[in-house]
C-alpha cells in the first residue's frame, strides 16, 4: 500500500481526480461533459462517495453515463480514482472538495442525477447544520440538478433518514418522494441497481436495514 504523502502525490498526477491546486478545478464549472469526460452523455453525481464504490460500479454499468464522485477525503478518493484506472474507465471523476463548494465546480442543471450514499448521520441537534440534507444543502443540489433529475439517497441511519423525511415535508418544491425503509425487501431494490458501498456492506452484513428514498425538484417553485 503507498503512503498518505505518496498517495496525494499520485492524486496531483491524475486525469480522473479534480482537486484544489490543478488547472482544472478552477475552470471545470459549466465544462464537465467538454473538458472532463469530451462526450454529452448525462452525468451522474455521487455525494460523500467515500472509495468510490458506488460511482465504480455504476460507471461499469453504464459505459453510456458519466460519473463524478464527490468526497473532502483525498485518501478515500485515491481508493475509487485506482480502482477507476485499473478498470480503465473513462466515465468516471473524482472531485475533492466539501460539498460546501459544490457550486462553485457545477452550473445550474449540470447534473441529471444525485445519489447521496451513507453520509454521516450527525445526530447531534448543534450539527443539524452540516447534515447532508440539511436545507441550505438541499437549496444547492436543487441548482445544479436539471429539472425532472431523480435525487437519490440511501443509508442505515433511522434518525437522518426519519429528519430528512421531515426536513422534505416542510418544502413545497418536492414531486414523486417514494421511500422504503427496508430496502432489500422493497420493490425499490432494483433500483440502486445491486451495488453496495463500503459503509452499505458493513451495515447489511450486521443486519441494519437499509432506508432509500428518491424524489424531484419543482423547479418552478
Ligand atoms: C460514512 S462515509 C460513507 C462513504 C460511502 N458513501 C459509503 O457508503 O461507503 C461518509 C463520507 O462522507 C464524506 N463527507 C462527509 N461530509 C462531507 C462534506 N461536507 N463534503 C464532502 N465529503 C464529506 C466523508 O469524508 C466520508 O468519506
């Protein structure tokens, strides 16, 4: 296994990895289909992608979709980005940034899909506000979907899936909300398409069932 200095060196070297620092980073906003992936197919956003499991799989699954998985953690990242060079997929990126950002590295309707995968729970109420789905998140990630894009979200956590059902109540701009909270006893199931990520087979495996929910943007709300 490299070291953590080697593998952020590797990651300065990468094609499929955007970071702070390259060239870029600091021009891909509105470029991704032209300069990242030079083809117009759809892009599909993984939120908090950790190794990249999900983004890896899906982007095998899909030759005819592109892929860009999101994570703050450089290390994590390098995990996916190899897997994706091993594989040699060239529908698939890797963005290092806290989701923060986010809209500084994607125009509006940049994207035609968000799956957001096990992100931390923060069940603390002083941390409401770093929760993925969060309102001020939910606000940037409605900006940069393209209208009628399916928001995805799958995790183990009851307390941030049962707050973001209620964070979504409290919106008028949300169409087709569809959930389960035992995904692998849904008739959802085909829907994420058989794959698992880390944190999703660590929790399946000790028997915590698996919430999904999936919904649209009113964009004209
Ligand atoms: C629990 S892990 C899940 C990783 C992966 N989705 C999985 O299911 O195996 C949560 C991930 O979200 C990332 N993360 C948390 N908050 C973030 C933020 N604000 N911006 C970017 N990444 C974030 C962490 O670095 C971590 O890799």
């Amino acid at each position: 296994m490299r070291s953590k200095l080697q593998r952020f060196a590797d990651l300065k070297t990468r094609d499929n990895t955007l970071e702070p620092g390259k060239a870029l980073f600091d021009k891909i906003i509105g470029n991704w289909r032209s300069l990242q992936f030079k083809n117009n197919n759809p892009i599909t956003l993984e939120l908090a992608c950790g190794k990249g499991e999900y983004t890896i799989g899906l982007a095998q699954k899909f030759p005819g979709q592109n892929y860009i998985g999101v994570d703050i953690k450089g290390e994590r990242i390098w995990v996916g980005s190899s897997k994706a060079i091993e594989l040699n997929l060239q529908n698939v990126a890797f963005l290092r940034t806290h989701i923060l950002e986010i809209e500084s590295l994607l125009a509006p309707n940049e994207v035609d899909e968000i799956w957001l995968t096990f992100p931390d729970p923060r069940p603390k109420l002083r941390d409401e506000k770093r929760r993925l789905t969060h309102p001020r998140y939910l606000e940037m990630y409605k900006r940069i979907l393209a209208p009628k894009g399916w928001f995805r979200f799958k995790t183990d956590n009851t307390g941030l899936f049962d707050y973001t059902l209620e964070t979504l109540a409290q919106r008028n701009d949300i169409l087709n909300l569809t959930y389960t909270t035992n995904l692998y006893k849904s008739e959802l199931l085909n829907e994420h398409h058989g794959i698992k990520t880390k944190f999703e087979q660590k929790f399946y495996e000790a028997g915590e069932s698996i919430k999904y929910l999936k919904f649209k943007f009113d964009a004209k709300k």
